[in-house]
C-alpha cells in the first residue's frame, strides 16, 4: 500500500506483488523516486525479487529510495536464533545491493525487525525491514534517520524514513483532532457533545455548522484531556517497557 499526503505529486511508474515504484514531485520541483519493495519468501524465488530490483535501478536517473521487507539479511549478526541463514543467500543479496549502487541508511537500536513470537529457544529474530538509497538522494537531505517501531499486532516492527524537508514558505497548522473510539464507553461522552453543539444555536448556516465542528472538537480534547490525564504518557511509558524486554530477549536470546 501506498499513501502520500495531498500537497504531494505521486506518479506511479510500475507495481507487481513484490513491488510499487513511483516518482515523488515536491513542492519546490525536486523530483526523486521511491520504490516499495517485497523480497520473495521463498529462497528459491527471490533470485526473480533481485532481478526485479536491478530492473528498477535502470528506470531513470532521478535520485532513489527504496524500502521494505527484503526477506534477507546483508549479514550474519542480523539474526538472533533459528538455523545460520544462507551464506550465498546473503552475497546474492549483498551484490544486487552493490550493483544498484545503493547504500543501507541504517537503523535504530533494537536493530531485529521481525520476530517469529515463538517461546525460548524456539524463538527467531532477523532484520529483514530496511532502506536503502542512492548517493543522489543522499545528497539531496541534511538530515535523515530510520527508526524501528512497535510491533503492536505485526510480527515485523515498522519502518519509519524521516529527512529534512525541502525549505520553502511558512504554512501555519491546524492542531489536528483524532476522535478516539474507546470515548464512546464513557458514560458522560454524550452530555459533551451535546452541550458543546447547542453552543453555537442552530442558525443553518454553513459557517455556523463549522463553528460547531470546530467548538465540539475542541471540549472533546479538552474533556479527554481532564478525564484520561497524560494517557499518551502512559502508552509513551508502556512502549518504553517494551522494547527494554524485546531489548533483554535480544541478549538472552529468549522470549
């Protein structure tokens, strides 16, 4: 799957199951591609998944990204349990990275990706999930850093790719308003938005209608902020406990 945001122009070149690659037109005119990719499970078949990728380096010139599930390690030291990955398996990856003129953009600790969930020695951790990009694109950024998330209901951790953004004129923000489900178990959620919309009359107009959203949205933060505290500190701290025990199955080597 991908997303864009809306100020963005997203041309979309090619895609298969393994793969979705796209030029990417900021706002400035810089032009760069980004490609998602999906190294084959089976590795019997992922010689196709390398071909595949040397076929993209050849697209075009324009500085390149690309990122997902490879399927494969670049190194030894990127497992934890299980049998000893492939040898060629892993030159066959690390030529096609080479060939492409890519380099790996790295990863934050803990470096494991992707996790069988399975109990003590039965347990496998790899690094499967990564970027890569070319000199071009590298050059193009002042700042760039990829991190590893949770893994919440996945057994692969997220990616997240941040670079600093293209300078150009100020655009003020709107605080964003995430309705949160779980509000609807409350018992006194009701009275809130029923009070926050009598506020503003009912007058019909257009105008008036936003000024509804707008006010109702606003004691809804305001009420979940009263009534659930630093909730986001919570998960912040939960989150945290986490990963120091992913962290410590790491050294363990367990579950």
């Amino acid at each position: 799957m991908l997303l864009w945001r809306k100020d963005l122009m997203v041309s979309i070149l090619s895609f298969s199951e393994g793969h979705i690659d796209d030029i990417i037109l900021m706002e400035d005119g810089f032009q760069w591609r980004f490609s998602g990719f999906y190294g084959d499970p089976s590795p019997g078949k992922r010689v196709f998944s390398w071909s595949l990728l040397r076929r993209l380096r050849v697209t075009d010139s324009l500085p390149w990204v690309c990122g997902g599930d490879f399927n494969e390690l670049l190194c030894s030291n990127e497992k934890l349990g299980g049998l000893e990955k492939s040898i060629s398996g892993m030159i066959r990856f690390r030529q096609v990275i080479d060939d492409c003129d890519l380099f790996d953009l790295g990863c934050s600790s803990p470096r494991l990706t992707w996790n069988n969930r399975r109990d003590g020695v039965g347990n496998v951790q790899e690094r499967l999930d990564r970027f890569f990009a070319d000199n071009r694109w590298r050059d193009r950024f002042g700042y760039i850093k990829v991190e590893q998330l949770g893994f919440n209901s996945s057994d692969h951790r997220p990616i997240l790719l941040t670079f600093k953004q293209f300078s150009g004129p100020h655009r003020s923000r709107i605080e964003s308003f995430r309705f949160e489900p779980f509000w609807l178990k409350e018992s006194d959620f009701a009275s809130v938005v029923e009070n926050s919309w009598k506020d503003y009359g009912s007058s019909g107009l257009v105008d008036d209608f936003n000024k509804k959203l707008s006010w109702c949205a606003s004691r809804l933060r305001g009420w979940s902020n009263v009534r659930f505290k630093n909730l986001s500190n919570q998960i912040s701290v939960k989150n945290r406990e986490i990963e120091k025990l992913y962290q410590s199955c790491d050294r363990a080597g367990v579950v």
